[in-house]
C-alpha cells in the first residue's frame, strides 16, 4: 500500500492594517499549486499595486488530496 498527495488548489490571503487600528485581509482563492514562487510573489505584487499600499502579513497555503493505492 502506497500513499500518495495530489495537490488540488492554492490559496493566498494577504493581511493589511485598516485606518481605525483593525486589520482586513484579501484572498486569493483556486490558485494552481504547481505555481513556483515567482508566480506567488507577481501575484502579491499586483494585489499590492491595487492596494496602493504593502500588505503586512501574506499567507500562503495548498490543499492536497491523499491518494492510497
């Protein structure tokens, strides 16, 4: 018996401090996992460009789907 993980999805939530002190996050749902960093931070860097400002916390993380055969 073997076990095997089949990446399914990527998600990305960027995290930014609001005016009255509260915090507010943007995400980025149905990525390709496969993506390589460079795609990951491109895609950080157009949301902050949206934003007119810099994220203060970014969040990144793949769903996986266990495969027993």
């Amino acid at each position: 018996m073997a076990v095997t993980a089949d990446p399914v999805r990527g998600n990305m939530r960027l995290k930014y401090e609001g005016l009255d002190e509260t915090t507010w996050t943007y995400s980025v749902a149905k990525l390709d996992p496969a993506a390589t960093a460079a795609n990951l931070i491109l895609i950080a860097e157009a949301v902050a460009d949206l934003q007119s400002e810099m994220p203060i916390e970014i969040l990144n993380s793949c769903e996986y789907e266990l495969v027993f055969s």
